[in-house]
C-alpha cells in the first residue's frame, strides 16, 4: 500500500486512525472507537447520507447499525493513505459477504449470500490529534449489481469489475 507520512504529527494521526479501525473492526466496541474522537465528531456515509453527529449519534450510529452488522468476513484490501496535518484520505476495497443485514451500507435490502468487492474512500479530518469527521464514499451502483438489486444490463454501471480494476490498476492482486 503506498503511505505517504512525512513527519510525527502525520504519524501521530495514522496511529489514532489505526486504533480507531481496530476498535471498529476487530474490537466491535463503539465506547473504544469514540475514544479516538473528538467532542463533537460526525460520521457520514455518503451513498446513503446516513450516520452520527455528536458523541451521542455517532455512538448510537456505531453500536446500532455498523458495529452489530458487519460481516465477520468484512476485509478490506488497502491500496493507498494520504496524510496531512489535519486530514487522512484512505482508499482501499472491501471484500464480505452479505449473508446479514447491513443497514449502514445497504439499508433495506435483505441478505442475499453474495460475495461483494467494493472500492471505499474514507476522508478523515482530525481536530487536536483527534477524529473530528469521517466522510466514506463507495461505489453504491456497482455494490447493488453485485447483489442483483440493478441490472448491469440495463443501466450504465459495472458490478465486481469495478472494484477488481482497481485493484489491477493499483498493482494490487485481486483476492490478496
């Protein structure tokens, strides 16, 4: 993965970043993700224009919907992070399986036992060393034609073959 960090204070937020994700997705504890945020953070998930604002919402949104329906085989495949003084952008995709129910990604749509891979960017803004916005966006159209919900034949979208070319394109092999 390239990873551009240049000096202790880009480390320094690439650090609380890494706890933040290992809270998220290996921890599934909301209480400990918080702890790397600042007082009045926001998470937006912008396909679906959902998430938290505030302790309190993004807690709710945490513990509530993305912390107690992720995957267990949710894996993300980095690709690249881009760290400034004040701000993390990190691409990569996302391989699962959508055997559960996943309101914070793709509400309404009932498992389907569809394998996904999808290509994720997150922009992360940081306020005194800590989390004070995350913005994530990813390609919704090609996540819904992977799971049948659109038609790739009828519209302008690609299914899998998003995410795996850029995955090829980013010299990264697909299913690493």
């Amino acid at each position: 993965m390239a990873n551009a960090v240049n000096t202790s204070v880009e480390q320094g937020l690439l650090d609380v970043w890494h706890n933040h994700t290992y809270s998220e997705f290996v921890m599934k504890d909301a209480k400990r993700a918080l702890t790397t945020m600042s007082d009045n953070p926001h998470v937006l998930y912008v396909p679906i224009a959902k998430g938290g604002r505030g302790r309190e919402g993004v807690y709710n949104y945490y513990h509530d919907y993305f912390l107690t329906q992720l995957p267990a085989d949710i894996k993300p495949v980095p690709i690249s992070q881009v760290v400034g003084k004040d701000i993390l952008v990190e691409e990569a995709v996302y391989e699962f399986t959508h055997n559960q129910v996943m309101d914070w990604m793709i509400p309404g749509v009932p498992p389907t036992g569809r394998y996904v891979e999808v290509g994720v960017v997150a922009v992360v803004k940081f306020e005194n060393g800590k989390i004070a916005s995350e913005h994530l966006y990813w390609d919704h159209a090609s996540v819904l034609a992977q799971l049948g919900v659109i038609d790739p034949a009828k519209v302008p979208v690609k299914g899998v073959e998003s995410a795996r070319t850029l995955l090829e394109w980013a010299g990264i092999k697909a299913g690493a």
